[in-house]
C-alpha cells in the first residue's frame, strides 16, 4: 500500500503519541527535533526508545534531534525508519547510515544547499528510502515571502527523487489546522507538481490529505479506458474521444489505478 498520510508527534508526549498510532494514518513520525523543548529532549529520547522497544501496528519513524539519538533507537524492533533533518550534503547521510545499518532512512532539505544537492543526498546511499522538503526553515533560508515562491524547490526535490529511483516526496506540513480548504488546494497544488501524500500535524488533517491524493471517480474511468484500450503489440493510438495513448500515457494510467486500490476501486 502507498502511504499518503505521515502523522507527526512529540516525542515527549507517549500519551498522543499512542493516539496518533490508531489515528489512521499510514506512518507516525515520532519527533524528536522541532515539536519538543530543549529540556524535555531527553525524556522524548527515553520516551520513544520504550515504545519502540516493541513491534508498533503501523510504521513508526522517528525525526531526529542530533546524531547522539541514533544510537540508542537504530537497534529497537519498532523503528521503521529514521528522518534525518536539515541535511545539506551527501556525507551526513552516509554518516548517519553507518550509524544505523539496516534502517530506512529520509532526508530532509530545509536550506538552499540541501537543495543544491538534492540528488546527490538522494543517491548518497542505499539506505536512503525518501527525500522531502521541510518548508518552514528553507522558506526562512531564502526570504521567501509567498507560497508559489518555493515551487522552484519543489519541483527539484520532486526531479531529483524520480531520477533517483525514490518514491515520489511528500509534501511538507500545512501549518494551519482549522484552514481544511486551504489545505485541500494546497494538497492539489502539490499532486500537480508531483508530490504523493503530506505530512500532518493534526489527525483532522488526514482525511483531507488522503482525499487530495486518491484519484477521483473520472480519473479512475479514464484510466481503466486508456488500460483497456492500449495492446501489448499496438503503438500509439487515439481513444474515440480524440485523447492520444502512448506508452507513457499507458503507464500513468497504471499507476493511476494502482493507487486507487487502495479504496478498492
């Protein structure tokens, strides 16, 4: 199953952290980093090393706060895998998978250099399972003062993964949590640049998100018309409608439906 909703948690709070694990969301990120004080950040480490301690009903990762949390989380059955933030170059991947030999890892690119170097991070080793963007520290870096501002990034972010051979990203928090229309264009902004799911703050938002990135009724008929109609030994083709199929169009279409079973469609 592709995963369209990633919860985030504070590491220091076990009690949401346990809601947030039947809230229905494909991945929990348990945060270490940004969504915990400073002075609570070694409670959160012990929090989450005891509930890791165990296997965990859906995936778990964990946002790191510094390298010193690696070591005592890489060995526990119940991380699925470690998001590495504010990575700026390939080397603090390659350091981190040497720490944790085994685990998933994800890059997250909050600054111009993290950018720059997209591909290399996303390439920096076989570790590597994702990259992604963390928009509120690059919106800082770049003095960017509206949204569209950092499409540039995103597009590159989403560039490099698919060259990479990664899934596609996913896209970074909406930080408003009442604003549910607003984080549904938003959503439907980044399925248009290439993103597949969102990360969430709140599990109010992951009925929008998924909503957002399952296909529609009519994007799933005219899939199942171009799979339909496309042959194994046939080139390209035009429908009766006039649409050209090609290959390619083949292949969206598959992916297309792939992703839409996941309602059963």
């Amino acid at each position: 199953m592709t995963p369209l909703t990633w919860l985030y948690v504070p590491g220091d709070r076990p009690e949401v952290v346990q809601k947030a694990l039947s809230s229905g969301a494909d991945i929990v990120i348990v945060d270490l980093e940004d969504a915990v004080a400073p002075h609570r950040k070694t409670y959160a480490l012990a929090a989450t090393a005891e509930l890791l301690s165990s296997p965990q009903p859906v995936p778990v990762h964990v946002r790191i706060h510094a390298e010193r949390d690696i070591a005592p989380l890489a060995p526990l059955p119940g991380l699925a895998a470690l998001r590495i933030p504010k990575v700026t170059h390939a080397t603090d991947i390659r350091v981190t998978a040497k720490l944790a030999p085994g685990k998933g890892l994800y890059a997250l690119l909050e600054s111009a250099g993290g950018v720059e170097h997209a591909y290399a991070i996303a390439t920096a080793d076989p570790a590597v399972r994702g990259i992604a963007l963390g928009e509120a520290d690059l919106r800082a870096d770049l003095g960017v003062r509206n949204d569209t501002g950092l499409d540039w990034p995103r597009s590159r972010v989403v560039v490099a993964a698919r060259a990479a051979g990664l899934p596609p990203p996913t896209q970074s928090v909406f930080p408003d949590i009442r604003d549910l229309d607003g984080l549904a264009a938003s959503c439907a902004h980044g399925r248009s640049l290439g993103f597949l799911g969102r990360a969430a703050i709140h599990p109010r938002q992951l009925p929008v998100i998924e909503r957002a990135y399952l296909p529609g009724p009519e994007e799933v008929e005219a899939a199942e018309e171009i799979v339909k109609a496309a042959t194994t030994d046939a080139g390209a083709l035009a429908l009766p409608d006039g649409r050209f199929v090609d290959a390619a169009v083949v292949a969206a279409a598959h992916r297309t439906l792939s992703l839409a079973g996941r309602d059963g469609a």
